[in-house]
C-alpha cells in the first residue's frame, strides 16, 4: 500500500494506473476509520480495480468555534485498518498542500447546503463539496464510496457531480450502527461512558417517527412531535439541533407526507453533535 502526501505524485500514480486500464474507486475520509468507513472501502475494493482513499481533516468544513482543534486522529491505525482492506494508495496531504496561500475558489451548492445541518453549520456543505470537488479532481475515480449517515452530504455531492458534469458515479452505502442502533461516527468518541449508553436515543426517535407512519399517519407535524418526545425522555441531551421528515430526493417539507421521505436529526449529548436519519418508502 502507498501513501502518498504530494499532489504531483498523486497524480503521477494516478496516470500510470488508468493508463493500465485499472477502474478507481475512491473513499474520501476525515479518518480516525471506524466500521462505517471499512464497509464503503470493503465495497469500493470489490467493485473496483484500484482502491484509493484519502485521510485529511478538512477545516474548511468546520466552523468557528466547532471540534476542528480536538477531531480524533490516529494515522497508524488508520493506515493499518487501510492495508487489512486491500487499500491500493492513501492520499494523505498536509493542508497546506491542498489550500496553499492565496486560495479562494469554493464551490456552493445552493439550496440543499442551507437546510437542515446547514442551518446551523452555514458553511459546512461549502467545504465539503470544495474539498470532494478537488479531491475528485484529483483522484479521478470511476466510482465513490459515501455513507447514508451523512445523507445531505450525499445527496449534495451526487447534485455536484451531476451539476458538473463529473464523469463518476457516487455510491451511498448503509450506515453502519452498533448493536444498540448507533450510528458509527468518528465523533461517538467524544462521548463518555454515561453519554454514550444514552446516545442511541436518536436512533429509537427516528424509528418511533418511521412507527407512527407505518401506522398510518401522513402529517409531517405529528410525527415530528412523536420524535421530540422520544428525545425529551433522555435528559442527556442538551439541545435539539433539528428533528424533521423532508423528501429524500431535495430535502423539502412534503405535507402531506408521501413518496420516499428521509426522518433525520442531530442532536447534542455532552461534547458530541450525534446526527443520524433513516428513509421511508410509501407506496
Ligand atoms: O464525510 C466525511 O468524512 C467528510 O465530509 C468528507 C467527505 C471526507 C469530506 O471532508
């Protein structure tokens, strides 16, 4: 496995491999790499000739005042988990490498940027699709590995990629969730012991909201309620970032409820900004 930190020689490595005719599957990652990294690696390295993934904290995608500083890092582990995989290169670049001085292109994708995590981390999707975007570029990848935890990211990206005309395609793949339901997420780790057996909380509130509209009910409202409450029975939340049930294509209000429906939430237990979501097919 190669690791690789310049871009000149990303991009040499690169040329050499599509020249032999190998596709490229590609897995963007802040590291710190959990199940729910493995299994898009585990898939990118089955459908695909050659696996790249890269390893780098973007702090473009972090506002003022957020973890940036205290994201958990381990490069060796990383690296270790990586090879297991199968991993073909990691892409792991300082960050003056890939913003050098006097960088001011970014790229907005508007509309599905400023809902639900973006009300609150209003520059958050700006980094992420600046830093996918470059990344892109220069990995050239045939296919890219996304997790559904994230699933405004991913629906944002593929709007990118469309929206450019990028010649990929993205897959989103399962989240991952420990047994008690959580989600997988780099940032489970900022929870204590106390935190972390409450943290599946969010979870059981998606899943009461998906009950409710089993059973029948269609008004956005009541099922939001239903998630609330879920979340007030567990007083170690601190605060609800946001509780809603949105279309699952563009994200927005859908009363009466119908389609294909994405319930999501983020909420705050200690030092952890915990989000997760879960889709809804009606007929
Ligand atoms: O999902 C993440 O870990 C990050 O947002 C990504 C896609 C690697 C961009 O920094």
């Amino acid at each position: 496995m190669e690791v690789v930190t310049a871009i000149e020689e990303l991009r040499r490595r690169i040329r050499e491999v599509k020249a032999g005719g190998a596709s490229i599957g590609f897995v963007p990652t802040m590291g710190f790499l959990h199940q729910g990294h493995l299994s898009l690696m585990e898939r990118a390295r089955r459908e695909n000739d050659f696996l790249v993934i890269s390893i780098f904290v973007n702090p473009l995608q972090f506002g003022r005042g957020e973890d940036l500083d205290r994201y958990p890092r381990d490069r060796e582990g990383d690296l270790a988990k990586a090879r297991k995989v199968g991993c073909d290169l990691v892409f792991f670049p300082e960050e003056k490498t890939l913003y050098p001085p006097g960088f001011t292109t970014y790229v907005q994708v508007e509309g599905l940027s400023s809902v639900l995590c973006g009300v609150s981390r209003p520059t958050h999707f700006r980094g992420v699709a600046t830093v996918v975007n470059k990344l892109f570029n220069l990995v050239q990848p045939d296919r890219a590995y996304f997790g559904q935890k994230d699933a405004q990211q991913a629906i944002l990206i593929k709007r990118m990629v469309a929206d450019l005309n990028m010649n990929l395609e993205v897959v989103v793949c399962p989240t991952v969730r420990e047994e008690d339901g959580l989600a997988m997420s780099s940032r489970n780790n900022y929870l204590t012991p106390q935190e972390r057996r409450a943290a599946p909380v969010l979870y059981r509130a998606l899943k009461a909201g998906e009950e409710l509209i089993a059973g029948g009910e269609r008004s956005p409202r009541a099922v939001v309620r239903r998630m609330e409450e879920v979340i007030a029975g567990e007083p170690l939340v601190k605060k609800v970032d946001y509780l809603v049930v949105v279309d699952a294509e563009n994200l927005q209000e859908k009363d009466p409820l119908e389609g294909s429906l994405l319930l999501a939430g983020a909420v705050y237990i200690g030092k952890a900004r915990l989000i997760d979501n879960i889709i809804v097919n009606l007929a």
